[in-house]
C-alpha cells in the first residue's frame, strides 16, 4: 500500500500511489504509461472506461489520466469520478484538447500532440508535493474582459481559500456555465462582444444559473446602471477601483444571502418547490402550451441503503446532469428544470419536446446506471435485501421513470392540478421495467 499524502482538503490521497491511466492498448496515453515506469512511478492501466471506474474506487490512485477516444463511454466515466464520494477528490486529466463535460471542476488538459516524455513531465508537475487536486472549495467564476485585472482578484481569492476560474468575453461565460458550476460570478460589465447586462440576462434564463449569486462589475457609477443590473437579477453592484476586502465581504453576503433566500436545493443546486410552483403559475397565466415531466429514480432506497447517502447523493446530482443536458439538446431557451428534493425532478417544457426530450433522458440514465453499481452488483444485475416489511427481496438497477402531462390534453387550472394528474402516469411508469416515460393519455 502506498503512503497517504494529506492534501489541503482534507482527504488522504497515496502520495505514491498509481497513475491509472484509461486507455487502448497502443494509444499514445498507454505509451505515457512506459514514459512514466522509466522515471519510477507505479502505473495501473485500464482498457475500458468502467474497468478504469471500478481500479479508481479500488485503488485511489495518484492521478487519472482519461483518452476519450479509449471507447463510448469514456465520457460518462469522467463525470462520474468527479462526483462519486470515491474518487471526486482524485486529481483528473484527460489527453485531449478541450475539456468534456465533467461536473463542478475542469479536469487538467493534456495535449495528445506532445511527446510521451513530455506527458510524463507534466503529469509529475501534478504529483509534485503541495500540488493542488480538485478540492470542495466555493468555486468563483471571474469575467472581465482585462486578463491582469481578472488575475488579480483571483489570486486574492484564492489567498481566501476559493478554487477560481477566469473568462474573457460574454461567450465564453455562457458556454462555461453549461459545464461546470460555480458558487458565485463575478461579472464585469463592459466585455468585448457582448455587455454584461446581456449576459446577466442570458445566466438567468439558464437553468444552470438561475440562482447563482452574480456580482456586477462596472468602472462607471451610474445610477441607473445599478438599478437595471439589480432589476436583471443581479444580486450586487460593485463600482471599480475597490478594496480587496470590500470586494471579499460582497462575495461573502452574495453566497450567504443566496444559500438562506435562494430556495436552490443544496444539493443539485437546481431551483426548488418554490421556485417549481412559481414556474407552473407563470405558464398557466400566459395560456401558452406547456408540459411538466416529473422525473422518480426507480430504486433508490435500495442503493442508498446499500451504498451510503453520499454515494446515493452523487447519483442525484447525475441525474440533474443528465436532464439539463437533455434540455439542452431538445428542449427550449426558457425551459424550466427544478429539484423537488430527494429522487424527484420537474422538467417543464412544450409538448413538441417532450418525446425528444424524455427518450434522451431515460437512455441517457440506462447507460449510465450500471456505472454506479460495484462490478458484482454490475454483473448480477440487482441488489439482495428486504423490502419494507423486512422481507428478503431483489432490487434492479435504478432506472428513471417519467410521467408526463400537458396543458395541450386540458388546461391546468391550478399548480396542484398539475401534480395531481401526474399520479396515474407515475404509476404506470414504475410498472415497467427500466427508463421509461410516460405521457398523459
């Protein structure tokens, strides 16, 4: 067993330990596996994606270096060892070029194009003593088109303890919140293509941000600037040049605030009941067509007992994943998901979307599924225990049930209407085996 270092987080990592390294035979990422045994290091190597999930929970190794090319599934890998409790404190990387999606922290980037001693180089400038992994640190997201000026105040930040990120431009803000999420955002004002009241705009219409403290950022004090900016949503104004601990305390309020007023859940971040009820009412006042899918995790008591609640929490925080990313590629600008709590979701959109919508979903959730189990949970195909009354029992795999209704079969007079004629299509729903969907006859 290799010695555990003791990392700023808390967390014992081997200091040691193996590079796993997830890759095909041959590939130039299993050649850094020679380049890194020449310089002394102990290397594991998997060929497929899950046989690389289940060494890592096995083996907490050093550092995961993931080839996306390695098979389908490699993606969907390295989500999950950022959020499983397992390996989430394992510092990541991935040989290519742009970073996939892979939840709360960016992995570090390895470009294939460099030499397997150079590869090696960089992957030790990661084991390195005092080298930071990805740690539970408020994540702050800062934009402002000047690079020195955004520097700085991350350095400051991260003198305070927080893990940040910079950006540049408008763009870049909207396209990096669709893949990573932050505690807070620092929102500069004037950016090069698009002005940041126009990007306020845009985070609040995304799920993802709807209620992410942001902090406005201007170099000139108008009035009327920070009335529209507060209007926007914004949750601050702050007017340059400012003090590093005026800009600290903002920050501080901001994520404060938000966690006692923001109603998100804690642990999905998604809006909740309030905020579902609020969205419903809106829809039904506009008379517009509109349908709400409520989404159930089919068996999970059963790996939540098994497998603990953190294990049990990162599932729930796959499956908002999972649902924003069907929103994404099916649904519309202004669809609405929210987290009820524990194992149940609301996604509220049109009814032209729905089938697109729910069918990504639901084989989205199947695939993933068996990922979360250990390989001779995987294997068996369900877990042994007792059901309510204490009887011995079997439990499939989680899957996702769907029920779906729609203002398009009837108008919805009030929000309890909507749950109450959800109840039959989730009956139904658990009554198949699977993912599956369900929509209103």
């Amino acid at each position: 067993m290799w010695p555990a270092l003791q990392t700023a987080d808390g967390v014992g990592h081997p200091a040691g330990g193996p590079v796993l390294i997830i890759a095909r035979a041959g590939s130039a990422a299993a050649a850094v596996g020679t380049a890194l045994r020449a310089r002394g290091h102990p290397v594991v190597e998997a060929e497929a994606s899950t046989l690389g999930l289940d060494k890592a929970r096995e083996l907490r190794p050093a550092l995961v270096l993931v080839d996306l090319q390695v098979d389908s599934q490699s993606e969907m890998a390295l989500q999950i060892l950022g959020e499983d409790p397992e390996t989430k404190g394992t510092p990541l990387a991935v040989l290519g070029q742009e970073a996939p999606l892979a939840g709360s922290f960016p992995p570090s980037l390895i470009d294939p194009g460099l030499s397997s001693d150079e590869v090696a180089a960089r992957i030790e400038q990661t084991l390195a003593p005092g080298a930071t992994g990805r740690e539970g640190r408020p994540h702050i997201l800062i934009v402002d088109d000047e690079p020195d000026i955004a520097g700085m105040i991350a350095v400051q930040f991260e003198i305070d303890g927080y893990q940040t990120t910079q950006v540049h431009s408008g763009t870049e803000v909207l396209r990096i919140v669709r893949e990573h999420q932050f505690d807070l955002i620092l929102l500069d004002v004037i950016l090069p293509d698009i002005d940041g009241f126009t990007v306020l705009g845009g985070l609040r219409a995304q799920p993802e941000t709807q209620l992410t403290p942001i902090i406005l950022v201007s170099a000139i004090n108008s009035p009327n600037d920070k009335v529209w900016g507060l209007q926007l949503g914004a949750d601050d104004y702050i007017t340059k040049p400012f003090s590093a601990e005026e800009l600290s305390a903002r920050a501080q309020a901001a994520m404060r605030r938000s966690e006692r007023e923001g109603g998100a859940n804690p642990s999905t971040r998604l809006p909740g009941n309030i905020a579902i009820e609020r969205a419903i009412s809106q829809r039904i006042a506009q008379g517009q067509p509109f349908a709400v899918c409520y989404c159930d995790i089919d068996n999970f008591k059963a790996y939540n007992d098994s497998y603990g609640f953190l294990k049990g929490d990162a599932v729930i925080q796959r499956t908002a994943q999972i649902l924003l990313d069907a929103v994404r590629a099916h649904g519309n600008p202004d669809d609405f998901v929210g987290h009820i709590g524990g194992d149940d979701f609301v996604v509220i959109s049109t009814p032209d979307r729905v089938p697109a919508l729910c069918g990504t979903a639901t084989s989205r959730f199947d695939e993933t599924a068996p990922l979360f189990y250990d390989p001779a949970t995987r294997a068996r195909g369900f877990i042994s225990g007792e059901d309510r009354q204490g009887r011995p029992a079997e439990f499939p795999l989680v899957s996702i049930s769907i029920a779906v209704v729609s203002s398009a079969q009837r108008p919805f007079r009030h929000p309890g209407e909507v749950a109450q004629r959800s109840v039959e299509g989730k009956k139904r729903g658990k009554l198949l085996p699977g993912s599956v969907y369900v929509i209103e006859e």
